[in-house]
C-alpha cells in the first residue's frame, strides 16, 4: 500500500465545547470536557495508517501517563514507533476550545515536542526507505528542514503541511519549500507564507517553487495548484460539522497515503477531502480520522 514516514508532534488535548469561543477579556463556561490523542504529527500518522499505509513515525514524548497513552494508541493503530523518543520534559499537551457550529481555537503546550531538532541515523534510514515522508511545524523548522533534505536528496517525495505558519524570512522559506513536492496550507496559513492579496496569486507564488501547493478551504472544499495553470477546484461534502478540529490532519494524512500508493495527484486530492470532511463528524483530532472503508464508499457515491 506505499510507506509513510511522518515526522511530527504527539500532543495530549482536553477538549472542550463551548456555546460560543471566549472573544479577548471574555470568560465562557463549558458544557463539557474529554481528553483524547492529539499533535499535528500523531493524528497525521493515524490518518495515514488507517487509509491502509505502512506508516512509521518520528516523534518524541515524555516519560509519563500521557506520552504511554500515546504510544500505547499508535501501537494499537498499526503506527510504527520504533523512532518515537523519550524526553525528560511532559509529553506536549493542546487545549481545544469548539462551539455549537464546529469551529474551534487551539493553545498548544509544546512539552517534549520542543525537544525534537534534528534526525538520528536511525531517521534518516528510514526516510530515506519511504515512498513518501509527511511533516509539519509543531516542532518548529529546524528538524522539518533537516527532514526535508533528506527525504529531496534520496529522491523521496516531500509533503509539508506549513502549520503553524514558519516565522522564516522571505529567503528562508524559500529555501525550505524548494525541496518541497507537494505544500499543503490552509488558507490564512497560504496568505501568510505566500504573500499575495488574495489566496489564488499567494498560492500561485508559492507554487513557483514546490511542484504543486493545496490549499484546504474548510467547508469550501480546497484547490490544488500546479505552475501557471488553472488550479483544479473540488468541494468539501456538504456534511454538518460536530467539530473540524482533526479534519486538516485527516487530509494531510489520507493524502500522504493516497501518494504513497501510487495515485495521481488529483486522486489523492479527491480522497483527501472526502476525508477531512467526514473527520469533521466526530470530536477531537486523532479520533476523528476516517477508516479507508469510510473514504472508499463516500468517495464511490460522489
């Protein structure tokens, strides 16, 4: 089914629903609260997993309830975590605040995530035996970049989901997305890297570098852009959403797979979505990932 490699976050979230987010200087009462598996990384790596792709995972935790919690569940899903490490510091949580229409606010708490900066031997050997190697930024550009070069110079194809936004100079991210074969950004993530007035020429710009750039536009659905061509447009289903935090990841991690496998760039895309829009049926981030079944028969009646 294709190899995956996701270098990333594994974060503890407390999830709570609110009626409306707190605007500044404002406090709301919650109707309740759950804990659940969270971090960019691990939810990308189970959506990957689930979608049928051998998955490995390199990560870092802390040496606590949280962070064997967290291993215990990648294990359970089929994840690879011969590469997870072990740190002194507290495995990274998040605080997921969600209202009635399913939108959310996020604080992260970096924790041992912090600490992953660069790759052992051990990562490089894998990336560099992977059909695809997946990454984000929640553990900052150092290792993203150092992950990026590897997986360019073994021939690899590179997917950078650029969020949270990197804090680079102009010339320095240029450098990072160079390398890239495929960016994925969600809107305001593409508006604040790419530059432009609008998403399409922020996207456009970006995609003078990486080989094509997707932009998630929620609800809207999301667009995949490729050179100076006209962007391929697909809708998001028309679902109604419990909560959207896990749906980014979902589609970062069904579309890894989707490549892994060996579909065209516009097949994963439209799997993709299919994804991101059934994660938004159930709360929390990893939980929310759709089974491979789930995608498969949605994605069939389309």
């Amino acid at each position: 089914m294709g190899t995956v490699v996701v270098v990333g976050s594994i974060n503890a979230d407390l999830l709570v629903r609110v009626s409306d987010l707190p605007a500044p200087g404002e406090t709301v009462l919650a109707l309740g609260a759950t804990n659940a598996a969270g971090g960019k990384g691990q939810a990308q790596a189970v959506a990957a997993a689930r979608f049928g792709a051998q998955t490995g995972f390199i990560s870092i935790i802390g040496d606590d309830a949280d962070g064997h919690d967290a291993l215990a569940g990648l294990q359970r899903e089929g994840v690879g975590t011969s590469l997870v490490r072990r740190s002194r510091a507290r495995t990274g949580r998040a605080v997921v605040a969600t209202d009635a229409s399913g939108e959310n606010s996020i604080i992260v708490i970096p924790g041992a995530n912090a600490e992953l900066d660069s790759l052992t031997t051990d990562d490089e050997k894998a990336i560099h035996e992977a059909d695809v190697v997946l990454m984000q930024l929640e553990n900052g550009t150092k290792v993203a970049t150092e992950a990026v070069r590897c997986a360019h110079k073994a021939g690899v194809t590179v997917i950078l989901n650029a969020a949270p936004p990197p804090d680079l100079s102009p010339d320095a991210l240029i450098d990072l997305i160079r390398d890239v074969d495929i960016l994925i950004v969600n809107e305001g993530e593409c508006l604040r890297i790419g530059g432009g007035p609008d998403v399409d020429s922020s996207a456009r710009s970006l995609a003078r570098f990486a080989r094509a750039v997707v932009v998630t536009l929620g609800a809207a659905g999301g667009a995949l852009f490729r050179g100076e061509g006209a962007p391929l447009r697909l809708p998001a289903l028309d679902v109604d959403a419990v909560d959207t935090t896990g749906a980014g990841d979902s589609f970062c991690g069904v579309f890894a797979a989707a490549i892994a496998e060996g579909r065209a760039l516009e097949s994963a895309f439209q799997l993709a979505l299919v994804a991101g829009s059934i994660a938004t049926l159930t709360e929390g981030n990893v939980p929310s990932s759709p089974t491979r079944e789930q995608i498969m028969t949605t994605s069939g009646r389309l």
